[in-house]
C-alpha cells in the first residue's frame, strides 16, 4: 500500500499510552493544585470529542495545509551526507512552518480547541520564543486575547521574537523570578491558569505539564512523523528509515516524529535518538540534559526526569539555546528511555554550535540552536551506520531568531583561544569540501 | 462530623480542633516558610505565632512554589539562600518542639519528598515531631503512596479543594484527609488580596460538610483580623500565610498581629 500526501488527511492517531491515569508507566500524571482539576477533566473531555469530530480535524487540516504550508518537506542533504561519508541524511524541513517552528503546529490546534471550549483567554509560556510567537500568532487569527509569559534572561535573548508577539498583538509578560527563563514563565503561566481558570485556556508548548497535555501536544505534532513516513516512502521505498533523530527540550518535536514509529513492531521501528543540550558538558552542571543527568521528579504537574538536587530543589538548567533550556522531559520521552523505545544523547554547545555552521556552509539551511544539536550527532551516527543507511532529521526550527544570540557568541569566541581554535577547526574541514 | 482517622499526628490535630471549638473559636492556623527570614530568626517568629495558634503550618521552602504567589515564593527564595530546605525544616521543627505541644504540620510540594525518598522523608518528619502534611500539588488520587506512608509513620494528611472543584472531588478529596480539609477560598494562589472575595467558601463548605469526617479549614486570601473573622463564622479553622510574612518581611511585631487575628477567629 503506498499513501500519498495528497491522500493524507490528518491523523491524530490513538497510542497505547498514556494509561487512563494520565501515565506513561510511571511517568506523568496530574501533579497541580486541585483548583485545575476540573479544568484537566473538561480539557480532557473536549480532546477527546475534537479527536474525533470530523469538523474540527477538517478545520485543523485546512489550516496546517494553507496557513502553516503543510506539509512540510523531507529534503536529502546531500551536501551534509557527503561531509559526513555515511549514511543518506534526510532533513524534515519544520522549518519551512510558518512561524518559523513546529510550533505552530500545536498552536493552532490548541487555539481552536480554545475556541470550540467557548474560551476567550490564552495564556502561553515561552523560551526560546518560538512558542510565543506561534501562540500569538494563532491568538490573532482565531481572535482571542493572549498572554504569553516569558522569562527575563530569555526576553533579553530573543528579542526579535518578543518584538513580533506584541505586534501580533499579545502582552508579554516579564518573569523575574527564579532563573528567569522558561521553567519560571511556566510558573507563572499556570499561576495564571489557577487563577483564572474558568475562563482561559492554557496553550502549553511542549509534551510536559498534566495529563492531558502530553498526550494531546503528541497528537498535534505526530503530523511530523506522519507525514515523513508518506515522504520517505515515495522516496526510498520505505516508510522507516534506520534512525530519526531529533532534539529533546520538553520534546514536543521529537515525540511529533516519534510517536508513529515508535509503537511500531520492534522489526519495523527505526533507531529513535532524542538529543539533550549538554551545555558544556554533562559532567560540569551547566547543562538541560535532563536523561544523562537528572533524576526522577515533579515539576509542572508531571512525574519525569528533572535536574533537581537531592532537597528536591530544581536545578537551574543551561543551554545556548533557550529552548531547550528546560530542567524537565517530557513523561512520554522517560517512558521510551525507560523501555529502551529510543536512546538521548547528550550534545554540548560547542557541538551545536559548530553544526550550526556546517548546515548552513554546506547546505545554506541556517537551523535553530536546537535543531542543530540534532544535526551534530546525526553526522556522527552517519558514519557509525554507513553508507546503505538512511536518517532523518527533525529540523524543528529555522535559526533566524538565533542570529543575534550567534552573533555575540561567535565574537566571544575569538576571545576565547580554545574555542576560537575549534570553529577554525570546523570552518577549515567545510572548506576542504567545499 | 466522626474521627475516623487515628494516627498519632490526627488525634493530635482533631484535638486541637476540638479545644478552639470548645472554647467558641475557629482553630488559628498561621503559617511561615521555615529558615524565613534566615535560620537564625525563623525560631522567634515560630514562637510568637505558636504563642497564639492552634495549630502551626511550616513551609518547607522550594523552588518553584507552583501554587504559591509572589510573597511566599520570595520568602522561598530567601529561605533556600540562607541554607534552609528539606532536612533543614525537619531541624528546626524538632527544635521547636523541645519548647512547645501544639500541633505541628508541615507544608510541602511533592518533589521534596521523592528527592529525599517518600519513605525517609517520613521517618524524619515522624523522628522531628510533625504531626502532618499538607501537599498543594498532590492530588489525592495521583499518589496513593504517599498518604499510606504517612499514616505508617503517625502523620495525618490534609488535601485541598477549591471553588472549582465539582461535588465528586470534594468528596474524593474529603474522604482522603486524615487531617484536616483545607479549602481554598479563592481560584487563585496563595497570597493576601484587596477586597478578597470570599464569597464562594460557603457552598464550597456546605458540599464539603457532607463528606467529611475531619474538620474544615479555609485559606488563601485571609489576610486580617476581618477577613478571619468572616471566615471563621463557617470554618472550624482559619489559616493565614502572607500576611505573617509580609509582617516578617516589614519589621512588624508578628505576635501582635497574631493575637489580633486570633481574637478574629472567634465565633460570634
């Protein structure tokens, strides 16, 4: 049987987790105060009917196709594969969303699940600003007001993108508590739900926080993953490469290209590797990788891996990129590592940065920081598969919010010999391919 | 309402409950963030409330207080910048009950417990002397270990409602505390409010009273000897929280203000 796009209508398929708790084994659950309870159980009761009304999911379809640009291609980096001499390395093209991310994807979704719930309020956590803008973006063309909660550290980084969700029309709301950056905005996002419950929706970013939002925010981004099997069948004959990998925050990009595969037969699954930003390297401290180096725990509603020391308090995580600047994973992710369904690696910032520049010298894709932590270790496992083998990428984001943060941290770096001497380094092996 | 419950830290609670009754008054249940403003102070502070409380509720300070607002949080802050967290709450309420007999509950989010281990948090708070817990993030059915291993170790449990909070939770909810039921007046997080709306804790109570076997506190938003006083016209408790650490926080005499809005809790 071969699908087409053309065939494809949206899927938001049924997977055999989460449990009827809210629990991917152990993982997840409904860890917030009883004030949002309710509100959990309406949420949940609203996806559920949405999922299978066929005026919602034409509504969402027709908007991910003429307002989103879906779908989205799946391009073979030749360039990038020649580099790195292995295996045939497929770039799902996120990117190309409009917004700038898959983001959006969920944005809209949750937008008119907001609407069809009779809401007239959103209110939306941000890091890197991504999820802001798409939040803000679907806030504006559904018609309702939106409040997106943003960290300090992270409003300084990512300016350009703060600048686009006030024009969008939505108020932007400083966090100066805590480490100022996206755990604290989702503090504060559901201090803001708690308290104004009745009449907002939430739209949470990633596939973190209480059931059913895992869950839900899975169902809205698995189009990635779906959409890639119908590709690379055209493409390659088969529906699963050897390997997919993708950069894991909360995880809401990697779960979208996951989940398809992953409750596959164990034959027909590819190799899933989700990758961490190491920061400068698990063993310093400074790092958001939340499988190599946290621990079981709550934060935001939900039992997962967390950075957090042996009082319970969270440890503040570090990454180049705001977006995956998150102490926690999301319940789905712990549950694949727990199981061995998928493997996360952990990638440094100097690896990321350092693919950042590859991908844009060899192939003139310029990747958010994030997803160029999914591109380094794709060229390293290219070359461990070798040449019959065939990976795809998840490039969730475009790095036009990244330049200015870039920028600042490639002048650093001439300041800084080691460093200076590593990108040389890189920027020497692109020129001899080149 | 019967007492089911009957670990060591209920009786204890449901006792305490029964005096203030006894007396005409609804149980005074201040609270503060343990090590607030520093370890060095908090003992004081602690003993001007207890001067006046039925009960006390100690905080352990965390870092990311979900359900509290900005004044709590802040007293977190400088809490855990002066050392104070798990095992250092643990110490200090040991420390208090060389000195005093009131019942002792300890307020805290769930992932202090799973850091320290449900089970060794337990025999700590039990060897400490607490007498129970409160968790703003655990619902009672997310975690049915948790409320086991405290009776286990004498600790009674309290769990929350809200205003939005539908008559089949009130009851699960109910039905779970050993403790005492706190119900939250407002939709909201913790923290004191101009012209708190308190309008809503009637109903909440009148569904809450048919299941419940333990006694009824409300809080979030009770801010003053006014605002107590109309609480405690429903509730058999009143618990206060920011407004003490806003007093703290100013330099304010704090058992003053504790005497005054324990004579509010009195049951006109």
């Amino acid at each position: 049987m071969t699908l087409k796009l053309s065939d494809l209508t949206l899927l938001l398929p049924d997977y055999p987790q989460p449990d009827p708790r809210g629990r991917f084994g152990r993982f997840g659950g409904r860890y917030v105060p009883e004030t949002l309870i309710p509100a959990l159980d309406e949420l949940e009761e609203a996806y559920r009917n949405a999922k299978k009304d066929p005026s919602f999911l034409n509504e969402l379809d027709r908007l991910l196709r003429e307002f989103v640009g879906r779908p989205s291609p799946l391009y073979l980096a030749q360039r990038l594969t020649d580099y790195a001499g292995g295996a045939k390395i497929y770039l799902k093209r996120e990117d190309f969303n409009y917004t700038g991310a898959h983001k959006i994807n969920n944005c809209l979704a949750q937008g008119l699940l907001a609407v069809r719930m009779g809401k007239k309020r959103v209110v939306a956590e941000t890091g890197a600003g991504q999820h802001g803008v798409a939040s803000a973006t679907a806030a504006a063309l559904l018609g309702l007001d939106c409040v997106v909660y943003m960290g300090a550290e992270d409003i300084r980084r990512q300016e350009l993108n703060v600048f686009r969700m006030k024009l969008l029309g939505a108020e932007v709301r400083e966090v100066t508590s805590g480490t100022k950056t996206l755990k604290d905005a989702t503090n504060e996002a559901i201090r803001d739900w708690v308290t104004n419950v009745r009449d907002t929706f939430y739209i949470l970013g990633s596939v973190v926080g209480p059931h059913p939002y895992p869950a839900m925010v899975r169902d809205f981004q698995s189009i990635i993953g779906e959409e890639t099997k119908v590709q690379l069948e055209a493409l390659e004959g088969r529906q699963a490469p050897d390997a997919i990998v993708a950069c894991v925050g909360g995880g809401s990009n990697a779960i979208g290209i996951f989940a398809p595969y992953a409750y596959l037969p164990a034959h027909q699954r590819p190799r899933l590797i989700g990758t961490e930003a190491a920061g400068e390297g698990v063993h310093t401290g400074k790092h958001a990788a939340s499988v190599a180096g946290g621990r079981v725990g709550v934060l935001h509603g939900s039992l997962m891996y967390l950075l957090n020391d042996d009082e319970g308090q969270i440890v503040p995580p570090h990454s180049i990129s705001a977006g995956l600047d998150y102490p926690g994973i999301g319940p789905e992710h712990c549950f694949y590592s727990e199981t061995g369904l998928a493997e996360y690696v952990p990638v440094t910032d100097a690896q990321a940065l350092e693919a950042l520049s590859l991908l844009t010298r060899l192939e003139g894709i310029l990747p958010a920081l994030e997803s160029a932590h999914a591109i380094y270790h794709a060229v390293e496992l290219a070359r461990e598969l070798g040449p019959d083998g065939i990976i795809v990428v998840n490039l969730s984001g475009r790095g036009d919010k990244d330049v200015s943060e870039v920028m600042r941290l490639l002048d650093l770096e001439k300041l800084n010999t080691e460093k200076h001497d590593a990108h040389v380094a890189v920027a020497e092996k692109v020129e001899v391919i080149a | 309402m019967t007492a089911v419950s009957q670990t060591r830290g209920a009786a204890r609670i449901h006792a305490a409950f029964a005096e203030a009754q006894a007396q005409g008054r609804a149980a005074f249940i201040p609270f503060m963030t343990a090590g607030y403003p520093s370890a060095a102070e908090f003992p004081a502070v602690a003993d001007a409330l207890l001067s006046r409380a039925d009960l006390l509720e100690v905080g352990i300070p965390y870092s990311d207080p979900l359900g509290d607002g900005p004044t709590i949080q802040r007293a977190s802050e400088k809490a855990l910048d002066g050392g104070t967290s798990t095992r250092r709450t643990l110490q200090l309420v040991a420390d208090l009950r060389v000195r005093h007999d009131k019942p002792i509950v300890i307020m805290t989010y769930v992932n202090p417990i799973y850091a320290v281990g449900p089970r060794e948090f337990m025999r700590l708070a039990q060897a400490a002397g607490v007498d129970g817990l409160i968790l703003p993030d655990l619902p009672p059915d997310q975690d049915i270990e948790i409320a086991a291993l405290a009776e286990e170790y004498g600790l009674a449990v309290t769990f929350l409602i809200a205003p939005t909070s539908t008559p089949a939770r009130v009851r699960l909810v109910a039905e779970a505390c050993t403790g005492f039921l706190y119900a939250v007046s407002v939709t909201g997080v913790t923290g004191t409010r101009e012209g708190a709306a308190l309008n809503e804790v009637p109903a909440m109570l009148a569904l809450a009273r048919q299941f419940a076997h333990v006694p009824i506190a409300v809080g979030f938003g009770v801010k003053d000897a006014a605002t107590a006083s109309q609480v405690a016209q429903q509730a058999d408790g009143v618990v206060v929280g920011s407004a003490f650490i806003n007093a703290v926080r100013d330099g304010q005499d704090v058992g003053a203000l504790a005497a005054e809005i324990a004579e509010g809790c009195r049951k006109l």
